[in-house]
C-alpha cells in the first residue's frame, strides 16, 4: 500500500501536466471551431507585431539575468555576464522543454556546484523573489477594479504574508544554510525588487501589444488586472509555461479585467507563438556558444540535490 502511495505521487505530477496539456489542446479546437474568428484575429496581425513581441522578450529576459544577478549578490557572489546569459538560457530552455520542475532543479544544482551556494539559501532567495512577483501582481489587479481603500488596504497585506512566510522559512532552516548567510540589506533587496518590477512592466508591455492586435480596445487599468492575474498562474505552473493553467485564470476572472473570451484566446495563441520563436532563438544562440561546454553541464549531478 505504501509503494502504491509512493507510486502514485511520483507519477502524479506528469499524468496532471499531460492531463491539462490534453484538456488545453481539445478545448482550444473546440472553440475555435465554434468561434472560427478569433483564427482570423491571429492571421490578420501584422508580421512586424510579432518581431516587436519577441524583442520584448529579449527585454523581459535581460531584467530575467538582472534578478539572478540580484539574488545572488544577496549572498555576496558574482556571476559574469556571458556565464548570467548562459544560465537563465539554458534554465530557460529546460524549464519549458524538459520534465517537471527542470528549470529549478538545474537552477539549484548549478549554483550549488559552481557557486557555493547550498540548496535552502537558493531556494531562500527565489522565495524573495517569488514574494515581489506575487505583491506587484496582485498590486496590478487591484489598481483599477477596486476602489483605492481596498487597495492600501490587500497590498501590506500581501506583503506582510509574504515577510511571515519568509522569516518562518529563514528560521526554520537557519541551520542547513551554514555558512551561506544572506545580506538582507536595503541596497541588495532593492535591486532585486527593481529588478522584478522592470520584468513585470515588459511582461504588460506584451500583453498591451498583443492584447491590441487581436483587436481589444483595453484600457491601461484592464491591462494592468489581466498581466496581474496572468502572473499568477506562475505559483500553479504544472504545464510548461503553464499553457492552459494561465488562460484558465484569466477565464475565470473576466469580471475583473473585463476582457471577452475570444480575446484572451486569441492574444495567448500570439503570445505562445512569440514566446516560442523566442525560445528558438536562444536555443541557437545556445548551441552557437557552446553553453553545455562552458557551464560543465556533464559534470552537475541533476537528482534531486540535498543541502549542503
């Protein structure tokens, strides 16, 4: 009974991506065949719109390189440029390719091997990341759809929840980061957080351009609440790229940005599409510069790694 439990959970996690990935594809052909417009959305879009998109990404990935560099100067270490660029490549690649949680997992063991830094403090400061993802998400939802005393009032919340989470975290593993100690400064936490707040802002920029090609006529605010709850599906990424999860969300919560359906199924089929090429371009510029050679990818141990 126990190795059926084990069994079970083991395999969980796959048979729900594959589960989400199936329901995602059939629900997409069903309503496009039901509502065969939103496929002239797509195909009327001018050409120049995708490249804009894609390079946005290349600016949505360079704030990606800057939060990497943030967070590990939280712990006083220093990451060159072409090994920062390599790194959120490759992560990036794999995360969205590879087999559950790829990203994280080559992410934690890299910096364990090549950086020193042990599991619970890399997962101390993704956390601290995760905390400004979450606070300045929920900061665009409620800007706009709720009066501005609901607002002051959830923001410090949120951001208290997530200042508890943290210290229980930090405390409850003081022992198992050794010697890893992170420097928790004003300076050190507020690259982190600008860092986050400009990847966020290309993220709506995206959204703005691809939101308005498929023909929405949203305002600022409803930008804002449909990148913020698009955000969110971030924190319940079982697909890659959370394909399915996030346009369940923003389904789900049209009554706060206001967007119609066909819309939101139209802009995620271009951005899936944009991200993708984008994806394509960084695994050439992969390939092109030898990523596996120059960060020892053989030599890293990729099970699942204990603390140091």
């Amino acid at each position: 009974m126990v190795y059926f439990l084990t069994s079970m959970k083991k395999y969980l996690k796959p048979i729900l991506t594959v589960t989400i990935l199936a329901l995602t594809v059939v629900s997409f052909i069903y309503y496009t065949h039901k509502h065969p417009e939103i496929v002239d959305r797509i195909t009327q879009m001018p050409p120049l719109t995708l490249v804009a998109i894609v390079l946005l990404y290349g600016v949505w990935f360079i704030w990606l390189a800057l939060v990497t560099r943030a967070s590990l100067h939280i712990y006083k270490k220093h990451m060159g440029l072409q090994e920062n660029f390599l790194f959120n490549a490759y992560s990036s690649l794999i995360n969205f390719f590879g087999p559950g949680q790829s990203g994280p997992l080559f992410r934690g063991a890299y910096l364990k091997k090549r950086h020193s830094l042990g599991i619970k403090p890399y997962i101390f400061t993704l956390l601290i990341y995760y905390a400004f993802y979450g606070v300045i998400s929920v900061l665009m939802v409620l800007i706009g759809t709720r009066p501005w005393w609901q607002t002051a009032l959830l923001v410090p919340l949120a951001a208290a929840g997530s200042v508890v989470i943290l210290r229980w975290y930090k405390n409850k593993n003081r022992a198992k980061m050794g010697d890893d100690k992170p420097f928790l400064g004003g300076i050190n936490l507020g690259l982190l957080f600008g860092a986050t707040v400009f990847q966020l802002t290309s993220q709506v920029a995206i959204f703005a351009i691809e939101l308005h090609n498929v023909g929405a006529h949203a305002s600022f605010s409803q930008v804002l609440a449909y990148s913020g709850v698009a955000n969110m599906a971030l924190f319940v990424a079982l697909t890659p790229g959370a394909i399915g999860i996030r346009e369940g969300f923003l389904a789900f919560s049209q009554n706060l940005h206001h967007i119609g359906g066909n819309t939101i199924v139209a802009a995620n089929v271009v951005d899936r599409g944009a991200y993708l090429v984008f994806l394509g371009i960084l695994f050439l510029l992969v390939i092109g510069l030898h990523a596996k050679d120059k960060l020892q990818i053989k030599q890293l141990n990729l099970k699942q790694p204990k603390d140091s």
